[in-house]
C-alpha cells in the first residue's frame, strides 16, 4: 500500500510522539534501576554505570527536560557517596545551570542548588558558595569545572565558533561563547520566609 506526501506528512508528528514516548520510557526504566542500586543495594558503582547510560539516552531529549536534569542531579549524589567530590560537584552543577529558569524545574530548583553546596563544601572547603547560590550563572564561567565541555550545557548556553577548518594535518580547534540572549533573568533562588524571618530575629 502506498500512502500519499501529504498523508504521510500527517502521520510524521504521531511517529515522533511515539518515539519520543519510547525513549522517555526507556530513560525512565534505567534511571530508576540505577536509583534502586543505590538504595537498596548500596552499589555506587552499578548506579552511576546505569546512571551514564541513561544521561546518554537524554542526550535525545530536550536538554532542559527534568528527565535530563533529574539524571545529573542523580549523578551528583553517586558521586557524593563514592567521595568524588569533583565530579559531584560538576553534575550537580550541570543539573543547577539546566534547571534555571525552567517552570518545569522550578520546585526542585532550590534543593539542586542545596545539593551542588554540599558538593562543594567537600570540593571547595573554605570557599564561599552564597556568590554562586545567588547566581548560579556564574558556573558558566568555572575553568576548573569544565562545564564548557558538557553537550546539553553547550546547546543552551554556548556558541559554537569553528576557529579553523583543519586540514590533514591539524585538528578544528572551537571556541564556546556563552550566548547573552541564553541567560535567563530568574535564575535565583526565592529566599524561604521562615528562614528569612528567623535571620531576622536573631
């Protein structure tokens, strides 16, 4: 049976719902797998192996989809426990900069944030973490962390500048600039009036 441009046109949009379906699903089934390695069966290491097949199955999704976000936050937290206080740090910080500003995220947006000082009080003793929790924007610019270097940070934040074509001979090298009108305006965290009011009476 044959099926005419038009009508197949029309049917394209039902194909990538139902794929887009499928992968959800799919990155759903591994990213709770890895979370239930962790917590019943305290394995860290088949948790985070579960965890980078998922985040790389979110590869396809939306870099701002929570499913995306959720995974690096979930990464953050593996790495927390197996003491690798860098790279927890550098997840949490990918799920903080994917989350701002998103409405979708917004609820857990705060508890990222908690979590990436965690991070950081272990990465960074001593440092002063209320700078980046008042704008977390300002871990787009962290050399030591790399964030550059992460894809789903790269799409929504980042141009890409190609600097030279590469021959036989030499490699492309790329610049990535952040891009101003990617910024969003509400990337902070609303102070939490019973805290406010107990700083305020003391």
């Amino acid at each position: 049976m044959r099926f005419s441009a038009p009508l197949l046109l029309l049917c394209l949009p039902i194909l990538s719902q139902a794929s887009q379906s499928q992968l959800e699903n799919q990155v759903d089934k591994i990213r709770n797998a890895a979370m239930a390695a962790f917590e019943k069966n305290h394995d860290q290491r088949d948790a985070l192996r579960l965890n980078k097949i998922a985040l790389k199955l979110s590869h396809q999704l939306p870099e701002t989809s929570w499913r995306t976000i959720e995974n690096y936050d979930d990464a953050g937290l593996y790495y927390y426990e197996s003491s690798n206080w860098k790279a927890s740090a550098r997840h949490q910080a990918i799920a903080v900069l994917l989350a701002c500003g998103m409405e979708e995220s917004k609820t857990m947006f705060p508890l990222y944030v908690k979590r990436l000082g965690f991070a950081f009080s272990k990465y960074r003793p001593g440092d002063d973490f209320a700078p980046v929790a008042a704008n977390p924007l300002l871990l787009l610019k962290d050399i030591s962390l790399n964030l550059r270097a992460n894809t789903d940070l790269r799409r929504r934040y980042f141009k890409t500048i190609k600097l030279n074509q590469g021959t036989q001979t030499s490699t492309a090298s790329y610049l990535y600039k952040i891009k101003s009108d990617a910024l969003p305006a509400n990337c902070y965290i609303q102070p939490d009036q019973s805290e406010e009011q107990a700083a305020k009476s003391e």
